[in-house]
C-alpha cells in the first residue's frame, strides 16, 4: 500500500486578500515542492466536497447554512476569518479531504494519508468560525471514523504552535475521542492552559502541554516520548488524526518555537509508530498552519517521507529548562488519570 497525498487546486481559490497569511502560495509551496521533489510511495487524489451530513455530526445545521449562504461572495466572518468567492467550495474541499482520507486508510486503500488543506480547520468551534478556520476538519474525520466506521476510540494529535481551542471544546466532554496539543502559550487563542483536562466523562481525555516561547524540537520530542506515547499505548486508539501545524517552525514569521523540518518528521514517527503498535497503521495528517513558506513546504515534505517509509530522525536540539518544566509539570498533572 501507499501514503494517499489529498490535495486540490481548487482550494487555491480560497483567498482572504491581501497581506493574510493564510494565503493561497502556501498550498503552492507544497504543491511545488511535492511536484519537483516526489516522494517514493505516494499516490495523489482530489478530494470531493464534504457531505453536509458529514459536517453536521460536527457543526449546527444552522450554521453550516450560513456558510453555504456565502457561496460566490466575499465576507468577513470575523476580523481574521474573511471568505472569497471560492472559499466555501474550498472549505467543503477541505471537510471532503479528512472524510476521504479516513476512508482510504480504514479500508486498506492507503497504509496511512496527509491531505493538504485550507482552510485549515482547528480553531472552528461548532457554532463559528475563527482563527482562518470554517470547519474543523479535524473533528469531522473522528466523527466520520466515528460514526460511518465504527471505530471506537480516536487519538488527535495538535502539535500547531497555536492551541486548537475548537476542536478540545468540540470534544471536551468526552471519552472516546483522546486530544493531546503542544502548543505555546500564552498565544493566540488563549486557551490550552494544562489545568484543562476534560469535563465529566471526558476528565483525562484532554491532554495540554503548554510551552513557553523557544521551544526545541528535543522538548516537543520528550512530551511525546513522556506522555503522548505511553498514554496511547494505555488509550489504544483505532485510529490517529494529526492536525499538522508548522508555524511552530524557527523561521515562522506567527509562532515562536524553534522548531525544524527534521523535528516535525520525527514528531511523525512518533504518531506513525503509534498507529503502527495499536491502530493497524491508520493515520491520517490534515495540514492546519505553517506561514513561512520555505518551511511548510520542507516541513510537509519531510513528514511525507516518514509516512511513506523513511525513518524518522531523532532530535539534534538540546531541551531547555522551561521545555523540561513544562513536560515534568504536565507528567504531574496526568498521572493520577494515566500510568506514567
């Protein structure tokens, strides 16, 4: 079987205008280097649009029609999320890419798929857009694995540098769908502080690590290795879902990590190890943000060989001391829930 690369040209189209730095040269910056540089092993699909049943699980039918009201015409939605003439078929390109990537990788088409989208999706709370985001695709896919493929228990997996706010609300209160995010904070939106952990049902589902500016890829690395991995291996999800954020590269002009290409592709081993011991190899990476172009695109690129077989490196970074704080204080408030 092959990685599945998701991606559509259309969602080009999708342009919130001048100086926004969700803009369309990213998804051509992955477009170009994917082109000039194939990765062995890959296959490239369209997606089609997300059913609007597919994004109702997730959103208010209310509000996916006020989306769909939108169709042809360019609105602000809010001050950061502004909408195109072709933005709500890219949106709906977007939602289709995450149901279609589950698909492929539940029903043995794929061993495992990253879909390039945008609009990315994380920060979309049920009810409204926010932070460049219409749906969260992200949430969408576990509703979809959910719902149409009956699995039982999903991992999402947020290593953006800004915190998913929408989808940890979406899913807060539940159990069966587990969210771990390395995020800095405080930063945009203001949410992920390590004290949330879930409400009810879902107390301990909901796995904050928050980090100060300047984290490494050795102390993203160490999270995963301290509490990603052994609460996965306790969790033992079906399937992992990535929000595969990039801005929390060096060289990205919105986040302050020091992040790089090769520390992104060993996050991805770590995910892709973790499917591979409990989720028979399926995992799906949806794109989120990543505002540097040089960087997305190198970023992407070395996370696509790692799904498709490469082996990941390991971090080169030293860990610094308010990364092993962060770490060692999210150790302390996990282990009463979980065996670490």
């Amino acid at each position: 079987m092959t990685t599945l690369l998701l991606l559509d040209e259309a969602m080009l189209e999708h342009d919130p205008g001048a100086g926004h730095p969700e803009r369309p040269d990213r998804l051509r910056a992955v477009i170009q280097r994917m082109s000039t540089n194939p990765v062995a092993g890959t296959r490239t699909d369209n997606p089609c649009e997300g059913s609007l049943e597919a994004i109702a699980r997730v959103h208010p039918q209310a509000y996916v029609q006020r989306i769909e009201d939108t169709r042809g015409v360019a609105v602000a939605l809010d001050p950061d999320t502004r909408l195109s003439e072709g933005s709500v078929h890219a949106a709906r390109l977007a939602a289709g890419a995450a149901v279609q990537a589950v698909d492929a990788v539940v029903r043995g088409s794929a061993s495992n798929a990253f879909a390039f989208v945008r609009p990315p999706g994380h920060h979309a709370l049920s009810d409204r857009a926010m932070g460049f985001c219409v749906f969260n695709n992200i949430a969408i896919a576990a509703e979809h694995a959910r719902q149409s493929h009956g699995l039982q228990r999903v991992l999402i997996v947020d290593w953006d540098v800004h915190h998913g706010n929408g989808t940890e609300a979406i899913f807060y209160g539940r159990d069966d769908v587990l969210l771990f995010s390395t995020h800095q904070f405080p930063f945009y939106p203001g949410t992920g502080a390590l004290r949330y952990t879930g409400v009810g049902a879902g107390e301990g589902a909901t796995i904050n690590v928050p980090f100060s500016p300047g984290a490494t890829d050795a102390d993203l690395r160490r999270s995963f290795r301290e509490l990603l991995e052994p609460i996965a291996a306790e969790f033992k999800p079906d399937i992992v879902l990535v929000s595969a954020g990039f801005d929390g590269h060096g060289h990205d002009p919105l986040g302050q990590f020091e992040l790089s290409a090769e520390g992104f592709a060993d996050l991805c081993g770590s995910v892709k190890s973790i499917a591979d011991q409990h989720a028979d190899g399926r995992l799906v990476l949806l794109l989120e943000g990543g505002y540097d172009l040089e960087a997305l695109a190198s970023s992407v690129h070395a996370c696509t060989r790692v799904l498709a077989g490469e082996s990941s490196p390991d971090a080169t970074t030293q860990s610094t001391p308010e990364g092993d704080r962060a770490v060692q204080q999210a150790v302390a408030r996990h282990r009463e829930r979980w065996h670490l």
